[in-house]
C-alpha cells in the first residue's frame, strides 16, 4: 500500500484545488529568480538566453497577435516577458498571493500594458472574442478541469486567434510507476503533513495537506525531520523529500500514529496527458491545426551554453532580443520526445 492509499481508506478528505494547497503557500514560483520577471534579463547568464529562446517561441506560436491572454501566470510567466513584445497582456490566475506578486512584479520591471486579474481559467471573466491569443505555461494541467479551461481560452480567441502552450509530460518525469514526497512541519499551534503522489499508471498527480493539533510528540516528530532545500516550502517548512510507505519519520507510521490529532484533511487531484492526449483535449475545445512539438528549452540550452563556454555571449549582448526570438522559430523542427515538457500550438477557426 502506498501512503496515499492509506490516508484514502481513513482519513475524511475535503477537495480542494492546486491554487489552494499549492500555489497560495509557495514564496516565490520558480527554484531561483526568473529573468524578466524576478529580475531584468542578463546576457551574461546562459540560462536567460534559453528563457529568451522559450519567449521566442511563444511569440512565434502567436504569429501577430496583438492582445494576450497568460492563463495560469504564477508570479508573471510568460506574461511579463511577453509583455516587453506585445502592446497588451492580460496575466490571469487563480490564486490571490500569485496575483499579488505578479502585480509587484509587473511594477517592478515597468511594464504598464500588463493587467493582471485574479479568476479561475474555467470561467473566464472575458467577453467573446477579445483576444489575439492565448498562451500558458504548464498551466492547464493545473486546473481542475482543463477541457472547460480550454474551451474558455477558445472562447475569448477571436477567429483565427493562437494558443501557445507548454504542457508538463509526468510520464518522462518518473522514474518509477509511483512517486511520493512527503513533508512535515509546525505552523503556529498545528502540525501539517503534505504528501505529494505521482503515479504512471493512471499518469496523475494528488497532494495532501493533513492538519494536526501539534502536541508534544507530533512537535519531536516534525524536528527530527531532515531539511530539505525547497523553494515552494512554506516558511520553517522541512522540504519534500522522497518517502517510502514504512518510512518511519513520513511514512504510514507517522499518519496513522497521530491520526487522533488530526484537525482537517484536503486535497487535489490532476490528471496528466501525453502529448497525443493533450492534442486530441485541446482539438474537442474546439481548435484546429493542433501541433505538438519537443520542448525549445531543450536545444536551446546545448546551443547557448556552447556559446558561453566560449565566451561569446558578452559580445553578443546587442542582439540577445533577435537571436532568442529566431532561435525560437525552430520549435516546428524539434519533433516530440520524452522530455519533462512539451510545446502545443493551435489556432481558433
């Protein structure tokens, strides 16, 4: 049995979303500051010249468009860069403390034609029609039901608008059928215990947020958990780290010792897609011309990374807008592959 199963067979679960349990506790999105966003863009770093490859091909998914929708901006990516291409940005998303970074950041790297709103993607506060496109950065995935999501992204397309997306491929992340993380840490007079299981067969993701009244036993128990460097932690929080169902310290053992304890239970579920899957999805939204393509990043980060160990990308610092932006046209020649993420692109009839 795995540790999710047996919190399933005996613990009361409330659901909830990846927005609650996930996105509204994390202190900032991404393992370290996002060019762009975070921060302004530097041509001496590499690895903003692969981001800058990723803007490029979303802009060259989006064609001429004119007036972008970032469903699922996080703190405003690929919103914010794209906004320093396009005259308008509309960054959406459906957690208040993402909405309120992205907002900051906006302010912070000057960019007045971006607005950023708070609402879920399944219900898009948008009149017919009134985008040029849409992007999302391995967003749709996140909510909990991306078919509705994506029919509204289609609906606020107006005709011949793009979609540009990247989609998260779990089934190349694994490296077994099952995976599960666990963390335990004291928050105020509680303990939470979030359990985080990822599985190939079916290919789905579930994480569980279990609340304890943290007594002196549960207190020792979360101390003697080992920290883990984690940039999505909640402040003093532990980290994930892989777990084992008999793993004492996070393992059924802890749970099912403490379950006396417990305050509340939530959790989410998502369903992940192949490439083929998550094509024929975005076809029964209703768009057409729909390619699934390897991922930018990918071929970018060989060829950028050759040229700084050269030492030539400091020469090259004038023209890091052109060449990311052409490198970013070569998506269509990067066929799809186990790689952690893939590149859709489709059109609204």
């Amino acid at each position: 049995m795995t540790v999710e199963g047996w919190i399933r067979d005996h613990v009361p679960l409330a659901a909830a979303s990846s927005a609650e349990l996930r996105y509204e506790r994390m202190v900032r999105q991404g393992a370290e500051d996002l060019p762009g966003v975070h921060r302004e863009v530097d041509p001496c770093n590499p690895s903003d010249w692969v981001d800058g490859a990723l803007i490029g091909a979303f802009l060259a998914g989006l064609g001429d468009a004119q007036r972008v929708l970032d469903v699922g901006t996080g703190d405003g990516w690929p919103g914010l860069p794209l906004a320093r291409h396009v005259p308008e940005v509309v960054a959406l998303d459906p957690s208040p403390r993402r909405v309120e970074v992205a907002r900051a950041n906006a302010r912070k790297r000057g960019l007045p034609n971006v607005q950023v709103v708070c609402a879920p993607a399944e219900a898009l506060p948008f009149p017919d029609g009134s985008f040029d496109g849409v992007v999302a950065g391995t967003a749709f995935e996140q909510c909990r039901d991306p078919l509705r999501a994506l029919k509204e992204a289609h609906r606020v397309l107006r005709g011949g608008g793009r979609l540009a997306a990247t989609f998260e491929d779990l089934a190349a992340q694994l490296r077994g059928p099952v995976e599960e993380r666990a963390e335990l840490y004291l928050d105020r007079e509680a303990a939470v215990y979030r359990l985080v299981h990822r599985s190939l067969s079916p290919l789905r993701e579930a994480e569980y947020e279990l609340r304890f009244r943290a007594e002196d036993d549960l207190r020792r128990a979360a101390a003697a958990v080992p920290s883990v460097p984690s940039f999505v932690r909640a402040a003093g929080g532990p980290g994930l780290r892989p777990v084992a169902p008999d793993d004492p310290l996070l393992g059924i053992p802890l749970v099912e010792r403490f379950r006396d304890l417990l305050l509340s239970a939530r959790y989410f579920e998502l369903r992940h897609r192949s490439p083929g899957e998550a094509a024929a999805l975005v076809e029964e939204a209703g768009f057409r011309g729909v390619r699934v393509y390897g991922n930018p990043a990918r071929l970018a980060r060989d060829f950028f990374l050759g040229l700084h160990e050269a030492g030539v990308l400091p020469s090259l610092a004038p023209h890091m807008d052109a060449l990311t932006r052409a490198f970013g046209r070569l998506y269509e020649a990067l066929p799809a592959g186990k790689t952690s993420v893939f590149f859709l692109v489709a059109r609204r009839p």
